[in-house]
C-alpha cells in the first residue's frame, strides 16, 4: 500500500508549479473541519465562569482569600480553557488535549461536589458571604450548576470519545490533593489547628481520587458525536480517494 504523504519516483524530481504541487502531502492540503457551535458553546461557558468570579467578591467578607480558593482557581482555569478551546474549534484547530480538559472537568465537579458538603475545608470553598445577596445567588448558580453540567454538556457532545486513558487517574488527582495538603500544612505551621477535622479531609481525598476514574470509564463507553464528514472520504480527514 501507498504511502499518501511520499512521492514516487517520477514526481521527486519535477520542475515548476506542477512538480511543486506533485510534491505536496494530501494532508497538507486537506480541509480544515470548523464548529463553529461548538465554539460559540465554549465561549458561552466562559462566560458564565468569568462572571461568577466577577460577581463573588461583590458579597463575600474576604476577596482576597478568593484568589486561593481551589473553587475559584477550578472557574478561573475552566474559563480560560474554554476560550482556547473555543477559538479552536472556530477556526478549526487541532483540540485542546484531553489530558487538560479532563482535568478541568474533575476540578469543576469536585467543587460543585465540595458546595454541599459543609465540612470541606475552608481552602476548598468560596469565602463566607456578609449575607444573602443577589451577587452571591447568581454566582453561586453559575460556579456551582451551570459552569459544571456545561462543562459536562462540552464533554459529552462535543468531543470524541476515548480521549481519556488511564495514567491520568493518578495525574488529576495531583492538585486537589497538594491543595489540600497545603490547607493542613499551614495551620500546622501558623501553630494553629486546622480548621476541619480530618475525616472530612480524607473524604475529600478519595473523591479527588474516585472522580477521576469515574470519568475515564464513562468516556470509554459512551458514543461519540456526530461531527460533519467528508463527503468523498468516511473520516473527514484522510487524504481524497
């Protein structure tokens, strides 16, 4: 079988526009597969992350302490992924690797997990609030519903499946596992108690560790989407038949 990015023999050596043209890959000059939905889906999720960080100092009693809160930090990496991910797929770029995106999707679900548990440690919420204000009602329902089941929404239908591969079980968990060692670490070092027990924090661990293997059983199961095809060639990205 042929091989669609060499060239034979008596193209390798032509002159001129056509001997140039003879010597181009097929994938060189393949088209480029644009979704623009997709794109538009991913800003919109951007979106709604930016403006629940905006709006949560607004009505919390320390903004500062926002900046190290592994919710904040999870909404602040999910927004900017997603406009990467969205001018990807609008000009029909190579994806974001799912080693990233998968990641953020965990970070995203622990946080969401971690809201209605009140005994998280404090590291891992978002500051306490001077009260019940708008600012916090609507920050509260983008960070903690719409930014996690649209990032699920983003994972389930817009990307392939299979993307997922199993080394990354004991990578994802790095983070949320080092930001909790650093929430007991420095109370420690402050000469102060922590702020939780530590039961709490050893849930928090094996749902750090579990969530990560849950979503890499589920993309390997479920169905890809349908993505827009070439009509000559089945994949859409070989070389023309």
């Amino acid at each position: 079988m042929s091989d669609p990015t060499r060239t034979s023999q008596s193209t390798r050596h032509a002159t001129g526009p056509a001997g140039a043209a003879a010597r181009t890959p097929a994938s060189a000059v393949a088209p480029t597969l644009r979704r623009p939905l997709a794109g538009f889906f991913r800003l919109l999720l951007a979106a709604a992350a930016l403006t629940g960080l905006l709006l949560e100092p607004l009505a919390t009693r320390a903004p500062a302490r926002l900046a190290a809160s592994f919710t904040a930090q999870s909404a602040l990496a999910t927004a900017l992924v997603s406009l990467c991910t969205a001018h990807r797929a609008w000009t029909g770029r190579r994806p974001v690797t799912p080693r990233l995106t998968g990641a953020l999707l965990t970070y995203v679900s622990l946080a969401a997990l971690l809201h209605h548990f009140p005994a998280a440690p404090a590291s891992f919420t978002l500051p306490e609030a001077a009260g019940p204000t708008t600012a916090r009602a609507i920050s509260h329902l983008l960070l903690f519903t719409l930014v996690p089941l649209a990032t699920a929404a983003d994972w389930l239908l817009l990307t392939a499946p299979r993307g997922f591969r199993l080394p990354y079980a004991w990578q994802w968990p790095a983070f949320p596992l080092l930001h909790l060692g650093f929430a007991f670490l420095l109370p420690a070092l402050a000469g102060t108690a922590p702020s939780r027990p530590l039961a709490p924090a050893l849930t928090l661990a094996v749902a750090s560790c579990l969530l990560p293997l849950v979503a890499i059983a589920i993309d390997q199961v479920r169905p890809g989407p349908r993505l827009r095809k070439n009509r000559i060639s089945p994949t859409g990205i070989s070389p023309l038949k």
